[in-house]
C-alpha cells in the first residue's frame, strides 16, 4: 500500500493546525481573535474541533496567518470525509443507494 493513500486513525481537524500555528507563533488565540474580528469563543470552539472551518474563517486565517484559504478549506473536507466514513451506518446507507443504482 502506498503511504499516501493512508489515512489516519483519528482525523486531524484543521482547528488542530490552528493550535499549532498559534504555538509556532506565540501568539494567544484572543490576539489572533481579535486581530481577525472574530469572538475568542468562536475560534476556541474551531480550535477545540467543535466548529468547522468555513470559507469566511479560511479568509481571516489566509489574512493573518499568510496560510491560503484554499489549504484551511481542504482540510476541512478531507477532515469531513474521513468523519464520514468512519460511520459505519452512513457507509451502509451510501452501499444500499449504490445497490439501488446499479439495479436501474
């Protein structure tokens, strides 16, 4: 198997990435909150995995951080689709849909 079609036991979210960006830099998550005009509640919860990463934030974060919007934004998708199937009933729903497809 190829490593780069390994994926991780526990996907990364990027508010992870976050965390580590605001380690490398010191810099506190109220300043890069405050720097970017949004609530230090708001990122915290994107930092602690609760909130996902929009289009909005990956502008903010690209501004501040010279980090590119594209880049938060994927990881924030591939974070997705892992999250998606790892669940196994939604991959059971997914595998019945293709069952009823190929049928037609």
């Amino acid at each position: 198997m190829e490593a780069n079609l390994l994926t991780p036991f526990e996907p990364t979210h990027p508010g992870e990435l976050i965390r580590d960006e605001l380690d490398a830099r010191s810099l506190s998550q109220a300043a890069l909150a405050k720097q970017i005009g949004v609530s230090a509640s708001f990122l915290n919860e994107v930092i602690n995995c609760k909130r996902a990463v929009n289009t909005e934030l990956a502008l903010l974060l690209e501004a501040a951080l010279g980090i590119s919007a594209e880049m938060w934004l994927g990881l924030q998708s591939e974070y997705n689709m892992q999250v998606a199937k790892a669940d196994a009933s939604f991959m059971d729903r997914l595998a019945a849909i293709r069952r009823i497809a190929a049928v037609l």
